[in-house]
C-alpha cells in the first residue's frame, strides 16, 4: 500500500524532460533505495536498545521518467523523499541538503540519477 501511495505522488510530479534544462544541475548516482519500516513497541537491537523503526533496501517500480522531488537530510548517509517512507543513498558525497531541497529524480531501466542545482 505504502509503495502504491509512493509512486502515485511520484506520478503526479513527472514533467516532461525536453522541457527541462539540467545543465546547470549537480548530478549524484542513486546507490540504493530504502523504506523506513515501523517496529512493534517494545522491540530490541542487538545491543538490547529499544529501537521503533529500521531501514529496509526496497526496489522502487517507477516508469523511466524524470520526477519533482524534494529531499532532506536523513540519518547517517541517508537522505529522505519527503512526503514519503523512502530514502536514498549515493554513490558519492552528495553534501548537506537541510530540511528541504527540490531536486529531480530521473529513473533510465534499473539506474537513477538526482539532479540538484
């Protein structure tokens, strides 16, 4: 269901990429995708911690395409889609991004690209 929600605001954000001039953009290699996955109270680490969610890597079935999107810093090497569950990593050092910034995802077969000005 959370994938479904996910993608359907992904779908009402694609423009049309002819009409788009990333020149100017910084580009950063997707790493991987993740969801944030909530936990049953009361649940441990492996140190004994209460923890409330973890990080689990997830596909993303988008259609090729370029997608509006903004990001925020997450934990660790994470960062967020807003007004989502998921996150992303890079395959570099993409740079503090704070609580929002407007970014384009482009999904070509099974690699994505955030471009960032």
């Amino acid at each position: 269901m959370k994938k479904s929600v996910f993608i359907g605001f992904l779908i009402l954000s694609v423009f049309v990429a002819s009409s788009q001039d990333l020149s100017g953009y910084d580009s950063y290699y997707v790493d991987e995708f993740y969801e944030k996955v909530d936990l049953q109270y009361g649940t441990l680490d492996e140190n004994g911690d209460n923890i409330s969610f973890v990080f689990v890597e997830t596909e993303m079935d988008l259609e090729n395409g370029y997608y509006d999107i903004q990001l925020s810093d997450g934990p660790g090497d994470l960062y967020q889609i807003n007004g989502t569950d998921y996150y992303v990593t890079f395959r570099s050092y993409i740079g503090f991004v704070g609580y929002s910034e407007d970014c384009i995802l482009k999904i070509s077969g099974y690699s994505a690209i955030v471009y960032k000005e």
